[in-house]
C-alpha cells in the first residue's frame, strides 16, 4: 500500500478506537493486512531508481497520507493519537528505509525487508489505486461501525 493508504487507515483507527492502546496496536496490525490486498506502490522497483527519485516519492507519498490524515480527523481525535496511530500503521515502512538507502541488511531492518516483500499483493495502475479506495473505505466503514457500537 502507498503511505497515503497507511495513514489514513491509522487515522480511521485512532478516530474510531478511542482506546489507545488498542487503537495503536490495531494501526500497527493494520499494516501487514493491507499489504497483503493487490495494490499498487510508489515504492516497487526501488532498485532502478535513484535515490533521490525515491526519496522525493517516498516523502511525497508520506506527506500526502499525513495531511490527509490531519484534515479528516485532527478535528475528532487528540492530536497526539493521531500522530500515533498514523506512525504505528507506517512504522514498517519507515523501518524499511535504512535497507532501501544504505543496505544495512542486520536486524531488524533486512528482515523487514523480507517480510514486507513477502507479504506484498501487487497490481498494476490503474486497479493498484482502486484496490487501495475500495481497502481503505470497507475500513473506515467497518471501523464506524464499530465505533456506533461503543456508544
């Protein structure tokens, strides 16, 4: 999934989940479960990029996730979950980025590497982006349900 899809699905959580170790947690979980659904990312092919192609897309797919992020429910929910729950559902990612930059393949940040690639369904633009929608609204949708129910 793009960083954009990641944050905003731990931004659904942090604004559903008033619980927040749950909440964390469930953002964080969230992350593996989303990769495995065909999607499309900015990240693939990382290897014949420069870095700096990779770098300005990467950063540029995060920010995008953050703001939106902030836009839909910064109004809802504390700030610092948010914050949260938006870095707990991209922390594999992030923690992929010292592997993709500088090669360190030690722990933990090869077998991340390994992990995420192993997990990862991929499809072609332009289903790629509409999986990552549809994804992202059966989420929020599920997660507004739940919150009705804690009411």
């Amino acid at each position: 999934m793009t960083a954009t899809a990641h944050a905003i699905v731990g931004g659904t959580i942090a604004a559903a989940i008033p619980d927040p170790v749950l909440g964390i947690s469930l953002a964080f979980l969230s992350h593996p479960f989303l990769d495995m659904v065909p999607h499309w990312d900015a990240g693939w092919g990382w290897r014949q990029k420069t870095k700096k192609r990779l770098f300005l897309e990467a950063s540029t797919d995060a920010i995008l996730g953050i703001i939106l992020a902030l836009l839909l429910f910064s109004w809802t929910t504390p700030l610092w979950y948010l914050a949260a729950c938006v870095f707990a559902a991209e922390l594999l990612d992030i923690l992929e980025i010292p592997y993709w930059f500088w090669k360190w393949t030690f722990p933990p940040f090869g077998w991340i590497y390994k992990f995420q690639s192993k997990i990862q369904g991929k499809a072609a633009l332009p289903w790629g982006l509409i999986t990552q929608v549809i994804a992202c609204g059966l989420i929020f949708l599920l997660l507004q349900y739940v919150q009705l129910l804690l009411i």
